[in-house]
C-alpha cells in the first residue's frame, strides 16, 4: 500500500490503514492543499513585485534631440549642418508607467488569493493557478513593455530629423511627445 507522502506528489487518494473511511488521508490533503496555498500565494506576491519593479524601470524612459544646433558664429544650422535663418525644433519622447498596468499586477495576487479562499481546492489545482496566475502577471507586464522597446528600436528621432515625419508611438504605451524649438 503507498503511504500518504505518495498522495502528495500524485494527488491520487490514498486510504489510511486502520480507517475504512480514509479519514486520515482527507486531513492530509488539506494540510497538503494549505501548503501548497501557502507556497503558491508567496510564489505570486514575490512575482507580482519583482514584475511589478521591472515594469516600473523597464517603462520609464525618454529619447530627444534637435536637428540642428549653432555654428561658430552663433547661427542656426540644420541637421545637416547648413545654416538656416530660424530655430531648428527638438523633439522629446517619454514613456512613463501606466497606472491601469501596475493596478492590474497588483490585483493578479489578490484574485488568486480570493479564488483560493473560496473554498477548499485540491493542492494540484492551486499550483496550477498560483502558476498561471505568476504567468499572466508576467504576460500582462510583457504587453506594455515590448511595444515600448520596439517603437525605440525604429529609431523615431533619426527618422524625423532625415524626414521630417515622426512615426506615432502606439497609443497604449502612453507616450508623450513634444516638439519645440531649441533652446
């Protein structure tokens, strides 16, 4: 007969020796289903702020420049260097974290731990969702910050200062543009 340790790792029920009921082994699970609980909820916090930091640094950023600049003779020039009568415009781009985000990492953890709350779940079910759930706080981080990255990767301010037309970043990373005169 396996012993109640194999249950654990199985999740297949086990009866106790001596009892008909298997009455022992119910009160296994469910120390079992509370540990796993335990471990699965840490597991999710510890995720939800490592992400959560990530998300934070990882959307925090800005690119700027101006085409053009001054000459010796304190004059204007363009981006190619040639003089020109007005002040060559700056451009500055800034991503900044957005609240809806980092309100959505932070609620992941809760909603699991309602979800586990509940009722009483087998311990196989809540590593499932204690994992699934750690996978979308990464998902849900994930979706913001690669659409950053890669609207950084065209490279938006040479091609305006080579064009004169500025890519829009997508609206969802909430970008703020501005376009000014040098200073």
């Amino acid at each position: 007969m396996a012993s109640n340790e194999d249950s654990v790792w199985t999740d297949t029920p086990v009866k106790s020796e001596g009892k008909a009921d298997g009455g022992a082994h119910k009160d296994s699970a469910r120390v079992s289903a509370r540990k796993s609980a335990r471990r699965a909820g840490r597991a999710v916090v510890v995720t939800a702020a490592v992400v959560g930091v990530l998300y934070w640094v990882g959307s925090t950023s800005s690119a700027g420049g101006c085409a053009g600049g001054v000459d010796a003779g304190a004059g204007f020039v363009d981006a190619n260097g040639n003089a020109i009568a007005g002040v060559p415009p700056c451009i500055s781009i800034t991503t900044l974290p957005l609240v809806t985000v980092v309100l959505l990492i932070a609620a992941l953890p809760v909603l699991f731990t309602l979800w586990v709350s509940a009722r009483e779940r087998s311990a196989r079910s809540v590593r499932v969702a204690g994992l699934a759930t750690a996978l979308a706080i990464i998902a849900v981080a994930l979706v913001h910050l690669v659409p950053i990255y890669a609207y950084y990767a065209t490279d938006p301010i040479s091609t305006w200062f080579e064009t004169g037309h500025l890519q829009s970043p997508p609206a969802w990373i909430g970008a703020q543009v501005e376009i000014s005169p040098m200073e």
